[in-house]
C-alpha cells in the first residue's frame, strides 16, 4: 500500500472539513484528503462520474450522516451494495450518539461509526487514532472488485 492512503471526507459543514484538515496536520498524516459536500457528489466521486472522472479511488471513506441531497444513510447503502464499492472501508464521523444511528449505520454496512468530539484537541486525537488503525494496523483491501 505505501505510507500514504487517500481518503474521501463526505462532508457538507465547512468548518467540519476545516477542521478535519487542520487534524491531519497535526498528526503529520499519511492521508492523501479529498472532499465532497454532499451525498449525491460523494457517489459521483466514487463512481468517477463527470468532474471526477479522473479522481483516485479512495482507500477509506470518512462519511457524516446528516448531509444535503442524499443523506449519509443512503450513501453508505448504496456504497456497500455496489460490488465495485462495497470494499472500501467507511467510517461513519458525525455529532450522533444515538444508539439508533450506531445500529442503523452497523446494519447498512459500516466498518466503524466514531462521534465527533466538540473539543479541537479530542478531535485531533480522534483522528490520530483513525489513521493509526488504517493505515499501520488494518490491511485495506486492494483495488479490486468484492465478492462474498
């Protein structure tokens, strides 16, 4: 895999991607970031539809729930029913707790569901611990089509 991977953050609130970006600084990140602010574009990334045609087929995806267009629910059901897709590992990153939200999440396919914490530093260490898991514990899949 090398030591970088490239991540698609699905997310619509600026200050969330800002954020988001300034943790990856910090943690001097190996994570390649690309964004998209809604869930019908995301799809479009992943799909390489139209302005993305030519963009690189994320390792991870970081997705929030509640987003404009296609909500984050629909988005990751569709990700994991797409044989083309379904591989890429998606951690659910949003402001939800609820146990509702971890379970229907879960039950649609995720690898992980993580609540954003409200605190710079606490974010930051919350993506520490993302990029430590997958990219120097877990093996992400190759770039090839899933089947079960």
């Amino acid at each position: 895999m090398g030591s970088s991977i490239d991540v698609l953050l699905v997310e619509d609130d600026p200050g969330d991607v800002a954020l988001t970006r300034e943790a990856l600084k910090e943690t001097r990140s190996g994570m390649k970031l690309s964004v998209v602010e809604d869930g019908e574009k995301a799809l479009e990334y992943l799909r390489r539809e139209g302005p993305y045609e030519a963009c690189p087929r994320p390792d991870l995806i970081l997705l929030d729930l509640n987003l404009p267009r296609k909500d984050g629910r629909e988005v990751l059901r569709e990700i994991k029913a797409d044989a083309e897709l379904r591989a890429i590992p998606v951690v659910v990153m949003t402001t939800s707790d609820a146990d509702k939200d971890v379970l229907s999440c879960y039950g649609c396919g995720a690898n992980c569901f993580v609540s954003k914490p409200g605190a710079f530093e606490e974010f930051v260490r919350v993506v520490k611990r993302i990029e430590d898991f997958w990219l120097l514990t877990a093996r992400l899949p190759p770039h090839r089509r899933a089947e079960c």
